[in-house]
C-alpha cells in the first residue's frame, strides 16, 4: 500500500480512523489525504476508503 484516501463524514471520527489506522498498517506508513465530506452515496457509512498499492 503507498497511498490512502479517506473521506469522513464527522470530523471528530479523525482520533478513531488514526488509531486504526496505525494499529492496521505498519511502516513505512502509505501517505494518507483526509477529506471531511457532507454525504456519502452508501447511506450509513461513516468512512470511505480508497488505496494505491504496488504489487511486484
């Protein structure tokens, strides 16, 4: 994994997804881009994500 783009509906979600974040993946970490976003199209999420990985 090299990159990571997660969008967030509640701001204050950012401590818990870090954590996970960290607790998940090992370094060297991939870099990350963090969007607060108004809606989701899936109702009910909280998060989504998408990653860039490299596979060799």
């Amino acid at each position: 994994m090299v990159a990571i783009q997660v969008h967030l509906i509640n701001v204050e979600d950012f401590s818990d997804m870090n954590r996970a974040f960290e607790e998940l993946l090992s370094h060297p970490y991939p870099s990350r881009t963090v969007f607060c976003v108004a809606a989701l199209p899936k109702a009910g999420a909280l998060l989504t994500m998408s990653g860039t990985a490299v596979v060799s």
